[in-house]
C-alpha cells in the first residue's frame, strides 16, 4: 500500500509487484543507460513502474526508444544480477527531468525479497 509518506522507492517496489512488471526503454540499438549524477564514471539505467511513465520519455534523444516490459521474476531474479555484476546503478521511477535516486541492484533486490 502507498501512503503519503510512501518514499519513491517504496512506491516502484510496490507498484511493480502490483502489476507484474518493470518498464525499461529499448531501441534497436539497445537499452537506455544515461551517466550517474551522483557517482563518477558510473552507468544508471531507468526503470519505471508503469508504461505510461516510461513513455513520457521518448521524446527528442530518445525518440527511437519505446517501452519495454520485464517480468518482475526475470527483473529481480536475472537483471539484477547482471547489473550488479556489470556494476550499473539503477534509476527507479525517474520523474520527466530524469532525476531521482540511484540505487545498488542489490538494495532494490532486497527491497522486492521483502515481503
């Protein structure tokens, strides 16, 4: 359940596992990654909760993209793996100026194991 006091974070785990999905941007020449605004010379990929906040993305450079859906079982027990393993941060439920926290795969993996 989300509440006012619901933090961003909170709000993509739950909505996520209400739905069944995580929302990530594709194109055909990839995913979008974008370059961290908190930690040099590392990678954040976005993630959204939903496809309707995926796709208020796709617009001028990313035009090309679309979004993707991920089941959650293969995001939390595959993806997340790889990213932490490739050492990518992720952006969950980045707003329009593609802002927002930046969070360790294996902290958002804790976050979905949590019942």
């Amino acid at each position: 359940m989300t509440t006012e006091n619901t933090t961003p974070l909170e709000h993509f785990v739950h909505a996520s596992r209400e739905t069944g999905a995580i929302w990530g941007l594709h194109c055909k020449d990839g995913w979008v990654i974008c370059d961290s605004a908190i930690y040099e010379d590392t990678d954040v990929m976005p993630f959204w909760s939903s496809r309707e906040a995926a796709e208020i993305h796709c617009i001028d450079e990313w035009a090309d993209f679309a979004p993707v859906a991920i089941p959650l079982e293969e995001f939390v027990d595959e993806w997340l793996i790889g990213l932490a393993n490739d050492a990518v941060m992720l952006g969950p439920d980045w707003g329009i100026n593609l802002s927002g926290e930046e969070v360790e795969p294996v902290e958002l993996a804790n976050k979905f194991h949590l019942k």
